[in-house]
C-alpha cells in the first residue's frame, strides 16, 4: 500500500489536524489508492463519459495509472498542513510549482487567462515570474498532456505539500450538495493531488460547470486540465463504493 510517509504540519496560526482529521486523510488516501487499482483492470468508462466527455477514456485512464504510480512508487513524502484562510477563499493550494492559478507568487496568472497559459505549454511554461528567484523552477519540454501520459509521474517531485484551509475543515460546500463531509474531504485531496501529479489548473469549480467543461468544451483537453474534473469523478466512485459497502443495502 503506502510507499510514503504521510505527515501533518501546521503553518501560521492556523488549528493543527487533530486525530480524527489525520484519520479523515489517512482513510482518503487509502480508498483514493484503492480505486485507482480498481480502475486499471476495470475502467469505469460511462462515468469518465459523464466527466470528461467522449473521447477521453484513454487520456484519463493514463492519468489515473499514472496517479496511482505516483503514490506507490514515486511519492516518499506527503505533508498535509493545515494553514489559515486563503485571501482568495481557496479550500486547498499547492505551490509553488505549477501555475495552478492558487499559486500565492502567480497573481499574474491569477489575472490573466487559463488559455494563453496552456498555449505556452510546449515551451518553459513552469515558471512562476513572480516568485522569489530561489524558488523558480524550470521544467523544460514538459506538457501538461505528457505529465499526465504514462510514466509522466517520474517528473513529479517525490515530495509534496498540501494546504488546506479552515474551508476544509468546516466543509464549507453548496448547502444544496447533497454530499456529506468525508465524501467533501475526499474530494478535496483528490482535488488537490491532481494539481501536482497531473498538472491540473483550476478553470472551473462544481459538478455543474465541471459536467459543463466535459460535454461542452471545444477542446476535449479541457476537461482533463480541470482539478475538479479529476477530483469530482474520484468523488463519485467514491460514493457508489461506500453505498455498495453499507451493510444495511447489500
Ligand atoms: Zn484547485
């Protein structure tokens, strides 16, 4: 299972991960490796249909062996630390690699468009001009398609770093989401994962907009640049597992 060492850190004076949030993780990590085996020899190719549109089976069947790669080969670390809120209201952020548009140095991105960013994708895109010099880092001939492609996972770093707010903690969701805290949790870890193995960027929030991206979209590469794409349909098996595990309905 877990070839890493799945730490908690705290940054400013924001609350530590008590017992039962690290337990909240712990168990996330765990199904969230589950089923991404179980997706290798099983895909579940209506619902990928159903988030990334027609077309895509293949794309997101890498991207999720490429996600589980990640966690049982390459990943060594993983630090989640519970940091203040966000000036932007974000849940959860990664930083300071990708310009993932959560990036606190990347407020030119943050203001600009996502497109003009993924144009620059053949070129040295993974640099954040903003950031202090030491903390620049250049990946060249890196796509965001060839990230998420088989093997892509070998240029992720080995250890990461995941923030997550008082919005995660309180699951501050749409109070019409029918949802309930640990499927939110989830989501929210997958969500931000998805950032850093597969080179996600954030274009759309919700099921909604996301379900949007998927069928309406010119580019059927949108879909699968979006982070809740990945973790919405991650999400979502989550939930059928959980309901076909409940004793009182088997
Ligand atoms: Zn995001």
């Amino acid at each position: 299972m877990m070839a890493y060492t799945l730490r908690f850190d705290t940054s400013g004076n924001a609350t530590a991960f008590n017992i039962a949030e690290q337990q909240k993780i712990r168990t996330a990590l765990g199904l969230l490796e589950t089923i991404l085996a179980e997706n290798l020899s099983n895909p579940k190719c209506k619902m990928i249909k159903n988030w990334f549109g027609r077309g895509n089976i293949k794309a997101v069947s890498e991207g999720l062996n490429n996600m589980h790669k990640y966690l049982t080969r390459r990943c060594t670390s993983l630090t989640f630390v519970s940091a203040p809120n966000h000036p932007q209201g974000f849940i959860g952020y990664v930083k300071p690699m990708v310009k993932t548009g959560l990036n606190p140095f990347d407020q030119s991105f943050e203001n600009g468009n996502h497109h003009g960013h993924r144009h620059n994708d053949n070129a040295i895109h993974r640099i954040n001009d903003n950031a202090p010099r030491h903390k620049q880092i250049v990946i060249p001939k890196q796509t965001a398609k060839t990230f998420r492609e088989n093997c892509g996972y070998v240029n992720v770093q080995s250890g990461l770093r995941i923030y997550l707010t008082p919005a995660y903690f309180s699951g501050n969701f749409d109070q019409n989401d029918p949802n309930d805290e640990l499927w939110f949790k989830f989501r929210c870890v997958a969500h931000e994962l998805s950032h850093r193995i597969l080179d996600t960027i954030d274009i759309a929030y919700g099921a909604r907009a996301s379900q949007r991206l998927a069928l309406l979209a010119p580019d059927k590469n949108t879909p699968l640049n979006n982070a809740d794409n990945w973790g919405l349909y991650l999400a979502e098996i989550y939930k059928f597992r959980n309901l076909k595990i409940r004793p009182e309905l088997t």
